[in-house]
C-alpha cells in the first residue's frame, strides 16, 4: 500500500471512528457511576418511560402499516380518479415535522378551538365542546407521528409493488385465489423486504421523536434523557437511559432478522419479468379508492396547512413579529455548512474504503453509519459528554466546552453525525455504479489519485450530490431536539422558534414559522419527487 493509499485510508479510517465516538460513548455510559436521582427514577418513572415507548411504537407502528401499505397497494395495481396526483401528493406529509402537527392536530380539537369556531359558523352558538374529541396525550402523538412519517412505508412498499411481476399476480389466479387472498398470501409476502424496512424507519423515528411527545406531556425514554440532562445535570444518567434506549432499538432489528431466517422474496419464475397491468376501476369501487386515498393526503397535509394558515391568517400580528429574514438566515447557514461538511466527507470516506477495499474499513463505516438510528437527542448528551470529558482531562491546554458546546460548530458537528448515513450512504450508491476498470483506466494514463477523483468521479456524481443535498436539507430543517440542545444562546431557526411558542402555549404564535418551514420543506420535496417516486 503506497503513500499516497495510506493517506486515503486514514482520512476514511478517522472520519468512521469520528462518527461513532457518540456511540461507543453511550455504550461506555453503563459503566460509569450516576448521581442519586439514578435510584429515584429506578422506583419511579423508569417503567412508566419503557411502557409509554412500547405502546407509543406500537401504536404508531399499526397505523403506519395500514396507511401505508394501503395506499401504496391502491396507486400500484389500479386506475382510478386522481391516482396520478395521489402517487406524489401522499409524500408531502414528509413536510410536516410531527410536532407541527400536533400543534395542528390540538389547535384544531381543544376547547374553543377551530372545530369549535367552524361549528359555530354553520350551526350558531351552542355548547359544541362536549362533542369535539379531545385528541391529546398519548392518542394525539400516535395520530401525529403516524401521519407525519407514514411515508416512509408508503414509499418503499410502492417501489417493491411497482417491480412485482404480472407472473405473481397470474400465479394467483391459476390456484384459484381471489383478490383478497392473492394480497395476503402472494403480494404483501413478496413485499415483506420493503414493508419492513419502511417500518424500521417510522420505529426510529418514533423513538427518536421529543417534539410531539413533550408537547402532548408524554413520558418517554426521550424525554427521560432530556430532563435527566437539563433538570438534574446529570450527563451520565442521561447516556444511561440513551443505552436502554439503544439495546431496544438494537432488539428490534435482531428480532426482524431472526424472523427472515431463510425466507427469500425474488421470484423464481423462469418467464423472467413481466410488467403488471393496472386493474380499471369502475363505479363506486373507483369512489372508494380516490376517497381513501384523498383522505390520507387531506389528513396528512391539507389538515396541519390549513390550520397553520388559518391562525396565521386571523392573527398577523405574530406573522409581522416574525423577524423572518434572520431566520431565513439561521437556518440557511446551517443548511450549506452542514451539507459542505457532510458530503465532502463521506466523499472522503468512500474514496478511502473505493482505494483500500478493506474489510475492516467497510465494517467500521457500516458500524459508524448506524448513529442514524439513535435519536438526535442521544446524540447531542452523547458529544457533549465527551468533550465534557475530553475537555476536563486537557482543561490545562484548551477550553473546549466553549468552542464545541452552544456554537455553530458543535451545532453542525452533531448533524454531521446524525446525517452522515444519508449522506455515506448516498455516495456510496453512486460509487457503485462506477465500475473498478474506469479507475484503472485513468492510472495508467497518468492521471493521479487525487485527479480521478476531482476530474472523473466528482462529475460523475453531480446529480447525486444534488439529490443529497436537498434530502439532507430538509432533514436539517425540520430537525429540533439537536438545534435545541446545541444551538448558540438566542440563536433560532423556524424549528425552534414554533417549538418555543408552542412549549409556552402560544399556538397561534407557533403557527407562522410552521407554515413557512412546511412551504420550504414541500418545495425541497417536490423537487425530489422524481428520484423518490422512480418506479
């Protein structure tokens, strides 16, 4: 290995071990002693934590598998009225953060609220409270998660559906099946593989999740780690509820693998592929169909932008408050430094792995990748614990608190660590269409290793760099318990500046930096729709 390889690998090397610090920090956490609020939460709100994840994950888990899968079913295998629109339309819930929708989703049913105020207009007065369901607390995050990530089993589902062959669907008719027992004996098991890794996604995010479950007073291991860091200043018990929480999450995919054991889910048929034919839907049949799937795209994103737009409407006040430009500002900062940062490393990082094609090297970026499973939350406690350590055992040399901890750079720092699976795993997916003779080709006319990279593998790859940036920033937008926790004294972004009027009850206020984050995110979202919604 020359040099020059050296150099490559090491860069690789340093940025994969960089990455997973936070990591090997929580896993360390057990270990260390925890202050006395440790043995009060043991007997107190440890199993209330534990029990409202479980019934929070599952809840979320069910409804994001019925929507999900049924409305990709539906746009896959059949023609009816507005299928064409509903097939891109039901990915904008991805621009709609759960916690704004459960500012939407209270807003709308609490007392005196805009249920309140329509039923009103059409009826007149009357005592129209007792009837409006109150869809708070555990109930409303379920509902607010659910509609707000739903897309990610949407999305893979219907890319699996859309490359089942007819032969499948032929099979089913030949063995007499009819078209309910054909989806659950044939078609929903062939797409296992999608289905389980949308769910996987939403059972991430949904453990991951602080702003809804905070806004709804929701105990939850989340939750339990902010408070044990910023109610009793307790880092290491912070990391060791982060450890509880990660060997769940751990669990989870050692026991969907367990599942798998053998089973393959290609087909075997020697007709070779065969594209499906939609099925014409006629009658009422086709009603129902344009009716569901509209109800999803209506709940999911008309209802929080309407009511988003209703109390921005009928309150200007807080809109002309609102010192937009400065938060425009905010946020496009993080957005260009934290995508600079993020792709001109993990194009380092698989150019190291591409040159050295070692083994441990590939198995230390895939171990490094996994912080996209930790929750934002965990991550932030997680870096501050080390430079807190770091920093106490060089507080003779450097302050490193300052420099890391309430700036941008720590800021960007921990999104780079959140985000660096997208982004590795982006160019990666690049990387691996650029075949091994192309690279071989250039050295011998010459051209260096630092010259192939800038001059034949970096214009290869433009268009994926764009459609990671973007995906990237709309992460970055929409992002909340990393800004809150790391972000500079009195630095905001529309994210937290909702977060903070909706913590203090001032829904209305809340309402005018939700609605531009959603427009923003939904610009982001359309622009990709292409590259999402390939068949």
């Amino acid at each position: 290995m020359s040099s020059r390889i050296n150099i490559w690998y090491l860069s690789s090397f340093l940025i994969s071990l960089f990455v997973a610090i936070p990591i090997l920090t929580v896993f360390g956490s057990f270990f260390e002693s925890t202050g006395s609020y440790s043995s009060i939460l043991k007997d107190t709100f440890l199993f209330e934590y534990i029990f409202n994840s479980i019934l929070l994950l599952f809840g979320v888990l069910i409804i994001t598998f019925i929507i999900g899968v049924g409305a990709a079913y539906l746009v896959s295998f059949y023609e009816f009225p507005g299928v064409n629109f509903y097939k891109w339309a039901l990915i904008l819930s991805f621009a709609v953060p759960a916690y704004i929708y459960s500012y939407s989703l209270t807003a709308f049913f609490e007392n005196y609220g805009t249920a309140f105020a329509i039923l009103t207009n059409l009826l007149g007065e009357g005592n129209y409270n007792k009837f409006i369901p109150k869809l708070d607390g555990m109930i409303g995050a379920i509902i607010s998660i659910s509609f707000s990530i739903f897309g990610y089993v949407y999305v893979l589902t219907r890319a699996s559906f859309n490359y089942q062959s007819q032969n499948l669907i032929d099979l089913g008719k030949n063995l007499g099946f009819s078209k309910s027992k054909s989806f659950f004996r044939i078609i929903l098991p062939s797409a296992r593989p999608a289905i389980i890794a949308g769910l996987s996604l939403v059972a991430m995010e949904t453990l991951s999740d602080f702003g809804s479950v905070s806004f709804f007073g929701i105990s939850t291991l989340t939750t339990g780690i902010y408070n044990a860091w910023i109610a009793f200043d307790d880092l290491v018990l912070a990391n060791r509820i982060s450890f509880f929480l990660l060997i769940f999450i751990l669990a989870l995919f050692l026991i969907e693998n367990f599942s798998r054991k053998k089973a393959q889910y290609h087909s075997s048929s020697k007709g070779g592929f065969k594209t499906k034919s939609k099925i014409k839907l006629q009658g009422y049949k086709s009603k129902i169909a344009s009716l569901i799937c509209g109800s999803i795209f209506f709940i999911s994103f008309v209802f929080p932008v309407s009511q988003m737009l209703y109390w921005t409407i009928i309150f200007p006040k807080h809109l002309n408050d609102l010192n937009i430009l400065e938060l425009i500002f905010n946020t496009i900062t993080l957005v260009i430094l934290s995508c600079l940062v993020l792709i001109l490393f993990a194009f380092l990082s698989n150019y190291g792995n591409r040159i050295s094609r070692s083994k441990f090297l590939e198995a230390l970026t895939t171990f490094s990748i996994s912080g996209y499973a930790i929750p934002g939350i965990i991550l932030a406690v997680a870096f501050i614990s080390f430079i807190s350590f770091v920093d106490f055992t060089m507080s003779n040399f450097l302050n490193l608190k300052s420099i890391f901890i309430g700036s941008i750079f720590g800021l960007v720092i921990v999104y780079f660590i959140r985000f660096y699976s997208l982004a590795n795993n982006g160019i990666k997916s690049g990387y691996l269409k650029i075949n091994y003779s192309i690279d071989e080709s250039a050295y011998l006319l010459g051209y260096s290793k630092f010259k192939t990279f800038t001059n034949i593998h970096l214009p290869y790859l433009k268009n994926s760099i764009l459609l990671i940036g973007i995906l990237l920033s709309i992460e970055i937008i929409k992002e909340l318990p990393i800004t809150l926790i790391m972000r500079p004294f009195n630095f905001e972004t529309f994210a937290t500046k909702a977060y903070t009027f909706a913590s203090q009850d001032l829904l209305e206020a809340a309402a005018a930096p939700s609605l531009i984050l959603i427009v923003i995110a939904s610009i982001f979202i359309l622009t990709t729709s292409k590259y999402i919604l390939r068949d």
